[in-house]
C-alpha cells in the first residue's frame, strides 16, 4: 500500500511542487511583514494580516489539493465551463448593477469580500482551452476561430474595465491573446485587430485622467515625484535601500505608509528592502523555474486541450509576475497588479493556486500515461 501511494506521488512534479509551496510560504511572511505596520496604524489590530492571510492560505490550500487530484479533463466538459463561465459573467455585471457590491477608493471589484476579476482570468484560461481545442479545425477561420474568441475576450474585458479595473482587464487581454497565438491562430487576423485596439486603449486612458497621469510620470518619473510618481519613487527607495543582503525581515521602513500597499502592489519593494538582492534574485529565480517548467508540462501534456490549458496557466503567472515586477522597478507604467502567490488577496491566492494544481494535475496525467 506505501509503495503503491509512493509510486502515485513521485508521479507529480515534485521539484515544481515543492517551489509553489515555498513561495507561498515566503509570500505568507512577507505579507505579514509589510503588513505589519498598515495592521496596527489603519485596522487597529497587529494580528490582522496573520490571521487574514492564515484563513487565505488554508482555502488556497485545499483548492490547490482538490485541483492536483481531480482529472484535468474534467474542465473539458461543454455543460461545466459554460456554467462556470455563465456564473462569472452574471458576478461581473452583478458588480456594475448592485447595491450590495464593496466599493473601495473608487473601484466596485468586491462582492462579499470576493472579486470575481480573479474568477475570470481563470475562466478565460479554462474557456479558450476547451473551446478552442473543441474548434482545432477553426482556428484559421477569421469569423469561426478568431473573431468569435476575440468578441468573448472583449465582453470580459469590458466588464472588468467599468469596475473600473483596467490593469487587470488589460492582464486578462494578454493572457486571451497569447493563447489566441499558441493556439495557431493566423498572425494577420491578431496583428490586425491591434490596430482598432491601440487605439481604444488610448481612449479609456483619457477618458480617466489619473490614467494619464501615471503615464506621464512613468515617461518622466523626476517631474511629480509627490503625485503620480510617488508610488514607484519610493519603491525604488525601499529596493536601494536593501542593498545586497537587506536591512533584515521586518526591519523596512518603507511599510511604515512611505509605500502604499506594501502588503499587495508593491510587496515586491518590500521583499527587496528588507532581503536585500539576495531575497528578490531567489523569488525571480522561483518565476522563472516555474513558468520553465509550465511549457515543458504543456508541451508533454498528453493531448492537446491540456497543451491549451498548462499554457494558459503559465502565460498567467508568467505575464503577472513581469508587470508586477515591472511596476515595482518603474518598467511600467503604476498599476494595481498582485505579485502571484506573495501578494496579499485571498481571491487572487485561491484562483492562483487552484490552477497551480491543475498544472500539477497534468504533469500527473503526462507521466500516469507514459508520455514521459
């Protein structure tokens, strides 16, 4: 019996699995850390990132479990991804139209404390692995393959923009279109449609002058370092300030309200300042192996809707992770973008880790199956 359940677990990727895991477990301290402060100073309680982000964990815990367990294939069923995508749709516009939805500084994403933008970059992933490996033959089709993924894509987006929520509606754009490309798609029909693209995006930038703000401050972070470019201004400071080793776990003094949200946009800075490089060349290091070993688990996936759908997952964290960075080093322009599995969000933790473990499920099926 041992052996037979030995047998079972050396068939996942267990160099993969043990990665997640210590990312999730430094992310859980490092929360705590850059939380630290805002817990005491803005909910009177210095607890309250430990006990948040322990309930987070658990949940994200079992989803994770429940993921690694269940046959990926499941998520190929026509009647579970449409109910699964019908719900997400219906919690999206229930967001613009209800009373009851949490708005906060200025953004309705909550619902009870949930946001159902995270449900729906994982919808988008599920959706577009089944639907088009169900379609294979379309995929070239302009009106069939490309224009029919293309208009589901932009009602998604659309609804996660009115939030508003425009960083991750525009991660949500990225992660539909990379597996627009992998999925064959012809080049001429993507290339094309950036056009009338472009173009929109510079228009909802306007139309939200704040937008405009962080872009201008991105192009010339020197001009308004106490408006628009004091985020990354002093995250900046917080990552120079860790140097090579770090000023020590617990010790920054960026968290103490210079950087806000340490404990979510910008935990990045946090990480740096108080681990020094040492810490944040580990963390890369942790993204890099994971999204390596995503395409090598897509590329052995034993039929072609888990080649769809490992893809999806690791373009997901790959794409979070580079723009999360990316707005902490001032390489793009200052958007709310969680780190995956370090920032602070239950939602974003859950549906995270719940498709680490179905990428874990595949690399099962992959080796379960011979195919490795």
């Amino acid at each position: 019996m041992l052996k037979r359940i030995k047998e079972e677990v050396y068939k996942y990727d267990l160099l993969l699995l043990a990665i997640i895991l210590s990312v999730v477990i430094f992310g859980s301290i490092m929360v705590i850390s850059a939380g630290s402060y805002i817990a005491v100073e803005r909910f009177g309680n210095e607890n309250f990132f430990v006990t948040n982000q322990v309930k987070n964990v658990l949940v994200a815990f079992i989803a994770f479990l429940t993921a690694m367990v269940i046959n990926y294939r499941v998520y190929n069923s026509k009647y579970l991804i449409y109910f699964i995508s019908a719900v997400t749709f219906l919690a999206l516009v229930y967001l613009l139209i209800s009373n009851h939805a949490q708005n906060i500084k200025g953004a309705t994403r909550w619902i009870f404390g949930f946001q159902p933008s995270e449900v729906a970059k994982n919808m988008i992933i599920f959706f577009f692995a089944f639907s088009l490996n169900k379609m294979r033959s379309e995929t070239e089709n302009f009106i069939k393959g490309y224009l029919y993924h293309f208009g589901i894509l932009s009602v998604v987006v659309a609804l996660v923009v009115a939030q508003p929520a425009f960083s991750t509606s525009m991660m949500i754009f990225l992660i539909g279109y990379s597996m627009f490309y992998i999925s064959g798609m012809k080049m001429k029909h993507l290339a094309s449609s950036m056009i009338l693209i472009i173009p929109v995006l510079i228009l909802v930038a306007i139309f939200q002058p704040y937008r405009t703000e962080r872009i201008k401050s991105f192009f010339n972070p020197s001009e308004n370092i106490g408006g628009s470019g004091y985020q990354v201004h002093q995250s900046l400071i917080g990552l120079g300030n860790g140097g090579i080793t770090g000023s020590g776990l617990g010790e920054s003094r960026q968290k103490e309200m210079y950087l806000p949200e340490p404990h979510n946009d910008f935990i990045f800075s946090i990480i740096g300042d108080e681990l020094g490089f040492i810490g944040t060349f580990m963390l890369v290091l942790a993204y890099i192996i994971i999204t390596i070993k995503g395409f090598i688990i897509a590329s052995r996936a034993p039929d072609y809707f888990g080649f769809l759908l490992a893809s999806g997952i690791t373009f997901s964290i790959f794409i979070y992770s580079v723009f999360n960075m990316g707005i902490t080093l001032g390489l793009v322009p200052p958007t709310g973008l969680p780190l995956p599995m370090v920032s602070y969000g239950g939602t974003s933790l859950i549906m995270t880790m719940f498709s680490m473990g179905v990428l874990l499920n595949i690399s099962y099926k992959s080796r379960s199956e011979g195919l490795v």
